[in-house]
C-alpha cells in the first residue's frame, strides 16, 4: 500500500466519521423525503401525468420520482447514512468506554482544576478515621466508592450510572438493527393479495409487486363474509370466516377475521382488506300474496331472469343492495328493486321493496303485495397477504431505539470525587448533563457533609 | 352539561389566560402571572372533563370509542396536550411568561375547532377500530405539543436575544426585560425538545407497529409516515449540531422553529394538501 492509498483510505475514514456529514445527511434525507410525498408514487394516475410536460415526465422517470424511496440514489443516502452512524460510533466508542471501565479515581490538583463543582471542608480527625468516615458517607448518600491510597492522601470515587453514557450507541445501533431487519423482510418476504369467493379456498396468492403467483403451502377457505353499517351507512365491520387446510386436516376453524384482527398462520398473515360481489349469479328471494287474500307464493330468481307471477304479470330483478343507507339514508337493511310488467304486456313498473320493512309494500296500494326475503349472493373477500420474518428484528429495534433515547436524554454519569487529608475533605463533581440539576445534589451533599 | 359547553368555557379560559398572560408583560405584578397560570390550569380540568364527558356521550349514542378520531377531535386533544406540556415546565421552572407564548397555541386550536369545525361525534370506520388508536394518538400529540411548547420558547429567545444586542449587553427595558434570560430559554428549548423527540419516535414506532397489525406493512412511505420521519430527521439534526457542534442559542431556536413547522404540516398540511392513509382531515 503506497502512503496517497493511505492517505485516500484515511481521508475517506475521517469523512464517515463526521458528525456534519450526519447532520448534512439528515437534512438531505429530510429535504430529499418531500418529493415522494408531493409525486404521487406507485403508478402515477393518468390525471396526474396530464398535469405534467412531456420532458417533465421523463425526467421524473429518469431520477425514479414514481418510486422514489426505492430509487438508487435514495437507498445509497440510507447506506451512506448508515455507514456514517457506523463509523462515528466505532471512532468515539472506545473513548466513552474507557471513561465507563476505567475511571479516574484520583482527584489531583491540576484534575481538580478541571471541575467545575468543588468544595473544601474543614474537618477534625486522621486522614484514616476520615477516609473510613467518607466511605460510609457516600455509600449512604450517593453510591459505593472506590478507595485508593496515593503519598498519604486517600482518594475515594463514586459514581452513579455510568452506562448512560452508552445511549447514543444504543440509539446508533437500534438504527442500524432497524435496517437490518428491513432487508430481511424484502428478501425473506413478501407482500401478496388474494380475492376467495365465499364457499371455496385457495392455496396460491399474488404477489402485489408484479401479480407474480405464490405457493402457500396450505389452503384458505373463506366459509363466510359478512359486511355491516351503522345507520349513517358508514362501513362498520368487515368480517370473514376464515379455515386453514394444512396436509388434507382443518388446522384452524371458522376464524373471524376483521380489519385490525388478521389470521396468522405458519409466519404467514391474512389481512381483511376489501370485498366485493362475486359475479352476476346471485338468487334473490320474494315472498308474493294478493291483497283480495289467498296463500303466499314464494319466489326465487336471478338478475336479469324473468319469472311469471300468480296473476299472470312478471316480474324481475333490477338491481340489489346489501345495505340501503347508503343510497336512501331513511331505511336500512337489504333492499331490492323490481320490476312488474302487466298481463299482456303494457307499461312495466319499477319499485323498490325492503327486507327489514315487509309491510312496506302494501302502501303501494296494487294487487300485488311483494315482501324481500333476501338473497345468497356470493361475495369474495378480498385479503392482503404478508410474511416478513424481519419484523421481530425490527421491533428489537424500535425496542432499543426508545430505551437508547432514554438513557440519552434522561439519564447522566454522575461522578463524586473526595480527597482526604488530615484535618481536611475536598469534593469534587461532575455529570456529563444536566449541569444545573446536578449542582443542587452536589451542594446538598455538601450541606450534609458539613452537618457530620 | 354537555362536552360541548364545557370545551367553550375552556377555549374561554385559555383566553382569558392569554389576556392575564399579556397583562402580566405589562404590569409584571407575580400575582398578575400566577393568576394567568392558575385561569390556565382551570381551564386545562373543565377541558379533561369536556374530553371525558364526550366519550362517556359516544357511548350514549352507541359508537362508544375514544375522542379521537377525527379532525376536530384531535384538535382538540393537540390544545390539551399543549396545556398539559405547559403546566408540567410551568410547575418545574416557574417561568410564567412562558404561558404568554404557548397559551396562545392552545387558544388557536381551541378556536379553530369550536367555531370552524363540525363537532358531531362520527362512527368509528373499521380501519380505526383498534387499542392502537389510543397509544399512536397519545404518544404523537404529546410529542408534537412538546415541539408547540418549544417553538414558542424560541420565539421568546429571538425577540429577546434580538433586543439585547444593538443594546450592548445593557439592561433591555420594558417587557423584553420580564423574559427569563437567554440562555435559560435556550435550556428550556432544549428541555421541551428532549421530551418531544423520545414521544415521537414511541408516535411513530407505535404507528408503525399498529400498521403492521391492520395491514401487514410497518412502513409504506405514505405522506403521513414520510413526513413524521422528516420531522424527526430535523430534530435528530437539532440534537446531533448541540451536542458536537455547539449549535445553541439563535442556530438553535431558527432550528426548532423549522421543526415545528414541519410538525405542523406533518399534522395538519398532510390531511388537507395530500393524500394518503390518514383521512380524517379530508374534506
């Protein structure tokens, strides 16, 4: 290796060790953030690109504005700030360390100097009998010191949570773990969807980046789907009944899943995300009786299917709701509307008869009276898919980053110094934050040492 | 006694503290500054009880869930999260002209939901029906008044430290004098700013947690997450420039004005300019 490779290698260690290059990279990250959250991301809607030029365009596909937070120049920012952190914590750490495992446990005059909290008080007694009586002092007071005797004079040392000073550390590297499980989870996992009409299952889902299918390795049956409102026809719950075939035997069984309870099974999650009608064939059920009187007459139909009725008009679906709030905010419940053609044909009417409302139709005041007994419509459930096995890593990180933050913020290495010389004890302090609060135990310790 | 009555005579009382507050500026009477706080403190209890009673009214009608999911819920639950930061550094500190800088926050938000916003209490959506609504919303807000509470601060700090100097170092007269000095303001910058930053980083890990419970992501670069994150990338930056580059005083208070900026477009600019996850500001 020739001295301008060393020198190179050197001047690129010293740059990764700079606190203004992650202080620069913050504010970059933080500025650079803001594109993603203005250029809407994914695939851009067809509106949004006629907002924009053509050269517009293709410079933003260019720089991977679409995808921004995937784009190599943001992920090389991730990389250069975690290298960063890395390195500033490698060049600093061993400083900090050595301050923890080997502390200065004597209090000459020059280091005596260098404290900022000092305080000299006149006592009677040999230098022994005052040492002994210090010990005792601050092993009640403050913590346990350390003793060491040098040309006559005993020092004593104490100290109060000296690994406070390993938060920042902590916080680095919970960042760090963060990341790490974040690429465990995009190269061990993956983000799928799958739609299960009611009645069957299925053993293979789509990956969402890209449609690629997946084997899961089992089937999911969805038994049942439910969907209801509250009165104001806003959603209220969306609910599926969810079975797990593992190997030909139901491992799980009728499992209700909704928005904010997902299934888990083998790291794998099911997640309740959307639904909808599964097709056309829905049958639809009516209840049909005269108004002069005679027997009901039930009826099942599909949309669009013609059927004949008692009196020789027919009848047929139109359109049906599983929840008529939304469209007529005065009723609920399923709803269906009809259509009746006379007898011979002649001008058809259309009306709209309610499930919770049976009597309804008899206001209409014509000779048939129609009840709605509701339908089986298939519907699919639709369900987000996830396997990450990198998110108990991250949670391991999120776990160190707050505890981290913590001893960074709210906890500081205080150290008491004590010199004991015949006829006189000199203390001296210091912590490495909260300067102010620290003063006023140091001046209360002062105060009781005089008191003895 | 409804929720809504008691939530007016609390926005009532933040502005009478305000006027005490400014009273205060003037005649620096302590009597006149310990009767600010203490109009404060009243008002910060009937509005506990106004949030209480409202929740205890969403059971009532049958939607039974915590008053916070909505624009002007969590409005509301910001104000108070503003006098509950200002009274612990009020009763820590005893800088009662701070009240003068950070009341008014309150008294904004107070304002702004009690006249321009609808106060009707909405169904829950399921997407919100969770434990999770409580600690995510929690744990950001009193971040973000901690951000509020310093953010007034620096103000305090640049109109003082900008009146001291053409003065040479000479006793500033007037109310600047009433100020605590500049560099017990820079401290408590600082000290509202290291409460902040821990509460969003437990907003945003708690967020992400609950994301990954309802949707099977902890992180999709939506505009609320990325703006959290932008957020805290400033305020990471304010404590790496203090601790190593000793950027304090007027560095430090432009920094924590910008960070709560940010803040507040992370709230408020997110739900009303784009688009995303977070929809209760919508419409």
């Amino acid at each position: 290796m020739t001295t301008s490779d060393r020198g190179f290698l050197q001047t690129l260690w010293d740059f990764f060790c700079s606190v203004k290059l992650a202080i620069f990279l913050l504010i970059l990250l933080a500025a650079t953030s803001i594109i993603g959250t203005i250029i809407p991301q994914g695939t851009p809607p067809p509106e949004y690109l006629q907002t924009i030029s053509e050269g517009k365009y293709k410079i933003y596909q260019a720089l991977g504005f679409f995808d921004m937070y995937h784009s190599w120049w943001f992920i090389l920012l991730l990389y250069l700030f975690t290298v960063n952190i890395v390195a500033c914590s490698i060049k600093r750490l061993p400083r900090v360390w050595k301050i923890i495992s080997e502390p200065v446990l004597v209090m000459d005059d020059s280091f005596e100097k260098t404290l900022s909290l000092t305080h000299d008080v006149k006592m009677n007694g040999d230098a022994a009998s005052l040492r002994d009586k210090m010990a005792a002092f601050l092993k009640g007071e403050f913590s346990e010191p350390v003793i060491t005797e040098r040309d006559g004079e005993y020092h004593l040392f104490a100290q109060k949570s000296p690994y406070s000073r390993l938060g920042v550390y902590v916080v680095h590297l919970s960042i760090v773990v963060i990341f790490i499980g974040a690429l465990i989870g995009s190269f061990f996992g993956y983000k799928a969807y799958v739609n299960i009409v009611e009645g069957t299952g299925t053993s293979v889902v789509y990956n969402r980046a890209g449609q690629k299918p997946i084997d899961l390795g089992f089937t999911v049956r969805c038994d049942d789907f439910s969907v209801s409102f509250y009165e104001t026809g806003a959603p209220k719950e969306f609910k599926s009944l969810l079975t797990v075939i593992d190997d030909g035997k139901v491992v799980v069984e009728k499992r209700p899943t909704i928005v904010n309870d997902p299934l888990s099974y083998k790291g794998i999650t099911f997640y309740q995300s959307s639904y909808g009608p599964a097709g056309e064939d829905g049958l639809y059920h009516f209840t049909v009786r005269e108004r002069k009187g005679g027997e009901p007459v039930r009826l099942s139909l599909h949309q669009g299917e013609r059927k004949l009725l008692p009196d020789g008009s027919s009848m047929q679906v139109l359109e049906a709701a599983q929840e008529v709030s939304q469209f007529m905010p005065q009723f609920s419940g399923a709803a269906a509307r009809i259509e009746v053609t006379p007898k011979g044909g002649g001008e058809p009417q259309a009306f709209v008869v309610f499930k919770n409302y049976p009597e309804f139709d008899a206001q209409r005041g014509a000779d048939l009276i129609f009840t709605y007994d509701g339908s089986d419509e298939k519907m699919f459930t639709g369900l987000q898919v996830a396997k990450d096995p990198g998110v108990w890593v991250v949670w391991t990180g999120c776990f160190l980053m707050v505890a981290g933050c913590c001893m960074a913020f709210f906890m500081s290495h205080k150290r008491i110094w004590i010199r004991v010389r015949k006829g006189q004890v000199t203390l001296g302090g210091s912590a490495n934050k909260n300067q102010p609060g620290f003063q006023l135990a140091f001046d209360g310790l002062v105060e009781k040492l005089k008191q003895l | 006694m409804t929720s809504s009555m008691l939530f007016n005579i609390a926005t009532f009382s933040y502005l009478i503290s305000m006027l005490v507050f400014f009273t205060f500026l003037a005649v620096k009477s302590k009597q006149v500054g310990f009767t600010g706080s203490l109009v404060a403190y009243f008002g910060f209890v009937v509005h506990t009880a106004a949030i209480i009673l409202r929740w205890k009214e969403s059971y009532d009608i049958g939607m039974g869930h915590a008053p916070l999911s909505n624009l002007y819920e969590s409005v509301v639950f910001f104000s108070w999260t503003i006098i509950l930061i200002f009274g612990a550094i009020d009763l820590k500190y005893k800088y009662r002209v701070v009240g003068a800088f950070v009341v008014p926050f309150a008294l904004l938000g107070m304002a702004w939901a009690q006249l321009g916003m609808d106060s009707g209490i909405q169904p829950l959506v399921p997407a919100l029906q969770s434990n999770w609504l409580l600690y995510h919303v929690i744990t950001c807000f009193l971040g973000y008044a901690a951000f509020a509470v310093a953010c007034g601060i620096s103000i305090m700090y640049l109109i003082k430290a900008g009146k001291d100097e053409p003065s040479g170092g000479a006793q500033a007269g007037g109310i600047i004098a009433m100020f605590p000095s500049i560099k017990i303001l820079d401290d408590l910058n600082y000290k509202a700013i290291i409460i902040g930053f821990p509460l969003l980083t437990l907003g945003i890990i708690t967020g992400a947690a609950w994301a990954n419970y309802a949707w099977g992501t902890y992180w999709s670069w939506d505009p609320k997450e990325t703006w959290s994150l932008i957020v805290w990338f400033i305020y990471a930056a304010f404590l790496h420039a203090r601790f190593t580059r000793g950027w304090v005083g007027k560095k430090a208070a432009v920094l924590s004005i910008v960070g709560f900026a940010a803040t507040i477009f992370c709230y408020l600019g997110v739900n009303l300019l784009l688009s995303g996850l977070h929809s209760y500001g919508g419409g």
